[in-house]
C-alpha cells in the first residue's frame, strides 16, 4: 500500500543524489520494493571525519535518520500520520572505514502500531539499529521513536439550506 506513487527505487536513486547524502559519502544500497527493508553504507573520507580522524558523529546519525519514518509511513499507507519525534545515538567504538545500517520492518511490528492507534490515540513506537563496521563491530547503536497515528475522517460540510 504505497503512500505515493514514488516507487522505492526512485526514492533511492534521489537519495543517492541529495546533496546532504552525496557529500557526506551516505549511499543508500537498499530500499525493498515493498518498503519493509533498507540498507545504507557510509564511506570514511575528508568530509566525514572528526577531527581524531574516525566517522563524524553527525554522519552517523544522520545515515540512519530518515529509515524507519520512510518505512512505516510507506507500509501504513495514506490513512496514517507518521513523523519523527525522538532520535537518540550511542557511540559505541570508533567508525573507521566504511560502516553500514540496516532497517527491518516486519508485518508483526505493524499490527502493534495499528492495533495501537485503531482508537484514533497516537502511538510512540521506538526503533533500534546498529551502525556496523565491515568486520561487524558495533560503531553506534541509533534509537528512533515515531508519532504514529490514524488520519481523522474530515467532518462532513454542512449542506446549506435553500432560502425561499
């Protein structure tokens, strides 16, 4: 159920282009077509790198930001409001050389979220990934929380009534 008629691989290709993702060396190397997965690769190069010479704090965060919004919003479709409300990053070990996320979004994590929000109440639900190292060590462990909830039906315009 798209929420748009942007399809996932354009999405990516745009991705790729954008200019705060293109110069700070992020590559989105995944998104699923059927928005339930994404993957993202961030390169070590003079852009990136702080001043003890390992991955930007920034760049980090920033690699994992804007995954679990796209994927919920994608998966829920038009009758939901999803935005981001809370990021949070752990700085687990020192980022050199090419690091990498990943975002799963199941079925299972949906049904919460709907059954949550059913009602018309929000739901906060939080997300984790790990930034990870070629060789697997962890570099930062991201936490995303979402203000999810169910669109209100628009009231119905009242009729006007002919005079006569």
């Amino acid at each position: 159920m798209a929420r748009r008629s942007l399809t996932a691989r354009t999405l990516r290709r745009g991705m790729n282009l954008w200019p705060p993702y293109l110069f700070a060396g992020v590559r989105v190397l995944h998104l699923a077509d059927d928005w339930s997965s994404a993957r993202v690769r961030l390169r070590l190069h003079r852009f990136n790198r702080n001043y003890v010479g390992t991955h930007f704090g920034g760049s980090l965060f920033a690699m994992s930001d804007p995954f679990w919004m796209l994927l919920v919003m994608q998966r829920l479709g038009r009758d939901y409001i999803v935005w981001d409300k809370t990021g949070e990053i752990d700085f687990v070990s020192p980022g050199r050389g090419d690091v990498f996320a990943e975002f799963r979004l199941d079925e299972d994590r949906l049904e919460e979220i709907r059954e949550a929000t059913a009602d018309g109440g929000k739901a906060l639900p939080w997300f984790v990934n790990d930034v990870v190292a070629a060789d697997g060590t962890v570099v930062a462990r991201v936490r995303k929380q979402l203000y999810v909830r169910r669109k209100s039906e628009a009231p119905a315009k009242p009729r006007s009534e002919a005079k006569g």
